[in-house]
C-alpha cells in the first residue's frame, strides 16, 4: 500500500522533527519539555497513484470589485510520493491569455440552456392527439369521432400505415380549427397527407402479416373518418366514407371473429357496426354480424352507461334489417304472395326494440336525461328541442328513432289491406313522432361541430323518408349546416340524392331520375359503382385468397 507511516512517534514530535520514544500515555521527549503529547498521525494515508498527468483544480484570484473567476484547469508535469505520504507535484500554472480571456467572459455570461433534441413526427401526433382530447372547444376534440381514438398515442410509430392516417385526421382538424379548409395551401397539404396515407396503406395490406394487423385496420378506418370530414384528396368527398366503410368491413372479415373478441379490435368493430350494416344494405348482402362466430360477440362489457345497452340492442336489431330489405326489394319486383312472412319478420324485429323503446319513454317523461327547453337559435318550425345529459345519450336515442321509423314503415306497407284503419294510423303517427324527435335533438349535436356532430346525419337520412315537403326542406339545411365543412355536402344531400339513399335504404323500388318506368337499381347502376373503388379494391385480393384457403383442397 503506498503512503504507510512506519514509525508511532507522537505528533508532537513529529511537528519537532525530533526523535520519539513512543512511550504511552506521554512521551520521553514532551515529558522532559512539559509539552502536550499529541496523538500520533494516522499510520495509513490513501493517495491515487494515478494522478500524475491529470489535470488538477486550482481556484483562481478574487477581487475584492469583481467577480470570482472559475476554476482553472493545470495539468500536472511531474508526480513524485515520499515515504512518508507526501506527493510533490509539479503544475503548469500559466495559461494562454485567449483562455484566460475566454474563461473571465465565462463567469459573467449566464449558463447556457441544453437544447432537447427534436421531436419525431410520431411523438408530434402524440402531443397534438394529447392535447385535442382536452380541447375546451368539444367540437375540436377527436375523440368524439370514436372511443378507441384515446388509445391512439401508444400505438403511433409501430406502423407507418397508422402514423400516415393519424397524420391526415390531424392535419383534417387543423384545417377545421384554423378556419380555412378549403383554402388552396390548406387543400394541397392535405391531399399529399391523403395520398402518402392511401400509399402506405397499400403496401401495409400488400404484407402477409401486416395486412391483418390493428393497426393497419384501425389505418383503414381513420381514413373513412378523414374522408367524411372531407378531408380524402384534393376535392374531398365524404361520399367515399362508405367506400372505406366497406374496406374495413372486408378487412374484418379476413381478420375473424377471433381477432376481435376483445381489447382494441373489439372497439373497432363495436364503432364500425353501423357503416357495416350500410354496406350490406346496399350491397343486397347478409351483414356479417349475424353470421356464426361473429353473432356470439356481445358488446355490453365496453361500457357500464345504460347508453351502451340501449346502443347494442339498437344495433343487433339493425344487423338483420339488410337482409329484410334485399328480400323485400325482391318481393316489390315479383309479388309472389301476401309478404306475410316479411311482416312477420319485421314485427318480431320491432318487438326486439321493446327494451330501447321504454328506455327512451322513460327518459323523456323523467325530465332529467331529456329535458325539453326552448330553441336558442329561434326556430321557427321546431320551437322547443331537447337537450341531453350527455352525447352517448342523445345518439342512442336517435338510433333508435331510426330503427323504429324504418321498421315501422316497413309494417305500415305489408300490413293487409283489411286491417283497420286505425293500425295504419297509429304506425304513421309514430313514424312523425319519431321524425320530430330527431329534428329536435339536431341543435343539440350542433353544439359539438364540426368533429362530434356526424352521429345526426344517419338519423336524419332515414327521417326524410316520408317527411313532409316543409320537412324535408328543414331536413336538408340542418345536413348542409352540419356538413359545411365538408365539400359536395349539398350534393348528396340533395334531394334528389336523398330520394335515391332512402327509397334504397327502405327497401322500395329505386328510379333513377330520367330513367324508364320499371328501371330499378341493379348491380350495375351507377350507384352501386360509387361503393367499389379504391379502399375496397385494396382489400379485393385478401378476400378472395381467404376464400381460396377455405375452399381449397382440404375442404
């Protein structure tokens, strides 16, 4: 060990320089001289042998006027230990006049502040996704579109798919918030986002295994989402959600039942009921909710709110309307018999919506979860609308005022022409009070445009059907209103785009304008042609080798 002391003389001694006889408790020496006897030094003294050629810490001078100047950094020349412990070094302590002049403008310049380092575009859509779901505008909030949009900032920089995606949603509300949507710098930002999104997404659903993940899925859906916020291309259009509506639709049923049994899938599939029972209807399909595996699927554990209830009763009675309605446009086109089984089909389906019904009765005679109060914006036709206790409460309300309209006018048209007058009456006056109640539930959701009002539009569609011409004039402003944003709103919700949607929806024959008597909508119309483009190309080649595998030689 370096640095050991090998004598115990006293340190007063040792401070004397002289010779000790290390005689306890006083020594020879300090007894002769009535001296104190000191303790003798630590015999071990640890020294870092190592330091020779390091630089050393010396405080510089201070002045009495100015202030202290910082440590100087002296390298050692020369490192020499005794045998006692000392260490002679030898410093340079002279320094350059430019590093003596750098380090006194040191000590009177504040401490520089370290820069973090930029952020990546997935942690950006992080903190801007963060802070919408905060937003003090609800309108702005982009949660509202979906309840799985929360879990949306862990799952961006896993796929480049999704972080294109979320990256058109975000530049979408930009866009909305900033005022100026369709303005050309705006209009061309977002159709490169809309088509780096829709590249990326074509190669996610080219890979075998990325095809069929989440995130590539929940891709596909943000994407309809953009695209009825018209934000899809340069001219958007939000005709085109039900183009993307049926390729996540498709992708659902490549995925199976199994992949969306529970956790985030499930919240994809729970949102995407409503567009998947769209695309059946107009496809002439069965919806693939009702079919084996996917029946089995309950939705009920998503939320505790009785909402939710009302929502999945609402929706599981919606799945099997497709089907109704493909076999009632059938039965329009050859009345074969009475249609008392296709009556006897739609009351057993609107019996199935006795829970919702005296769930919505009871809230609004309550007064406290529908409350009816005067119209803040001074409507002339509808006086009086309802406000609720929250936005899950008014759209459960209005799909269920849809089901039952739809539903109820199917009855009133199948009913046998003896039944009494009075049937009739009570199904018609039903279907107006039902009508009303979406009209008065649309300044509600106005309160949350433009990102939170979208779940009106459905209603209001399917309360066209048999309104009144004052009605359907009021009908169509309240659409244009909510999709203002959104370009070609007063197009395909036009009137005559709106006869078309709805003779369709409710299963009556469908003329197009100008066509002949007894031109109906086929497969090969116009409008059948709107709902097979792009997304639902993308997902064409993964149905069709999933029907290959199950349909191969081992079947």
């Amino acid at each position: 060990m370096t640095g050991v002391v090998t004598s115990n003389r006293c340190g007063t001694c040792r401070k004397r320089k002289v010779k000790c006889d290390e005689a306890k408790p006083v020594c020879g020496p300090c007894r002769k001289g009535h001296r104190v006897c000191e303790e003798p030094v630590s015999k071990v003294r640890f020294v870092d042998p190592k330091l020779a050629g390091t630089l050393v810490h010396r405080p510089g001078r201070t002045q009495k006027d100015e202030p202290a100047r910082r440590f100087v950094d002296m390298p050692v020349l020369k490192y020499k230990p005794t045998q006692e412990g000392a260490v002679f070094q030898t410093l340079r302590m002279t320094t350059s006049k430019r590093r003596a002049h750098q380090s006194s403008n040191e000590a009177l310049e504040s401490p520089k502040i370290r820069r973090s380092p930029p952020l990546s575009t997935p942690e950006t859509l992080q903190l801007v996704l963060l802070e919408t779901f905060n937003n003090a505008r609800p309108g702005l909030r982009i949660d509202l579109l979906a309840p799985w949009i929360l879990d949306l900032p862990r799952r961006l920089s896993h796929s480049p798919a999704l972080d294109d995606a979320t990256a058109c949603l975000v530049q979408r509300r930009i866009s909305l918030l900033g005022g100026d949507g369709d303005s050309p710098a705006r209009a061309r930002d977002q159709a490169s986002k809309y088509a780096k999104a829709l590249l990326s997404l074509q190669t996610a659903l080219s890979d075998p295994d990325e095809s069929l993940s989440d995130n590539t899925l929940c891709a596909v859906v943000i994407l309809g989402h953009v695209e009825m916020l018209g934000g899809g291309g340069l001219h958007g259009n939000a005709a085109n959600y039900i183009t993307h509506a049926g390729g996540s639709v498709k992708l659902m049923q490549v995925r199976g039942p199994s992949r969306h049994a529970d956790g985030f899938p499930k919240l994809l599939l729970a949102e995407q009921r409503g567009p998947a029972i769209i695309d059946a209807t107009v496809r002439g399909e069965d919806s693939f909710m009702n079919l084996p595996g996917w029946a089995s699927l309950k939705f009920d554990d998503l939320s505790d709110d009785p909402d939710c209830y009302i929502v999945n009763e609402v929706m599981q009675t919606f799945g099997c309307t497709p089907t109704l309605i493909r076999d009632l446009r059938q039965w329009f086109s050859m009345p074969d018999d009475d249609g008392s089984d296709l009556l006897k089909r739609a009351q057993t389906l609107r019996r199935a919506l006795q829970g919702a019904s005296q769930f919505v009765t009871e809230s609004l005679e309550g007064g406290t979860d529908i409350v009816e109060v005067p119209s803040a914006m001074g409507d002339e036709m509808f006086s009086t609308v309802y406000q609720y206790t929250s936005r899950s409460m008014a759209g459960a309300c209005a799909n269920y005022w849809s089901a039952a309209i739809l539903l109820d006018t199917i009855i009133g048209r199948l009913l046998p022409p003896t039944s009494p007058p009075s049937a009739f009456q009570a199904l018609s006056d039903r279907c107006i009070q039902y009508r009303q109640h979406i009209c008065m539930s649309v300044e509600y959701a106005s309160q949350f445009w433009p990102l939170g009002s979208m779940y009106i539009t459905g209603p209001l569609v399917w309360a066209y059907h048999g309104a009144t011409l004052e009605e359907r004039a009021w009908i169509m402003a309240a659409l244009w209103k909510i999709g203002a944003h959104i370009p070609g709103s007063q197009t395909f919700w036009g009137p005559v785009a709106l006869d078309i949607a709805t003779q369709f929806l409710f299963g009556e024959p469908v003329r197009l304008p100008g066509s002949e008597a007894g031109g109906d909508l086929d497969k090969n119309s116009k409008l059948r042609k709107l709902f097979g483009r792009s997304l639902d190309e993308m997902v064409e080649p993964l149905v069709n080798n999933e029907d290959s595998n199950e349909h191969g030689p081992s079947d």
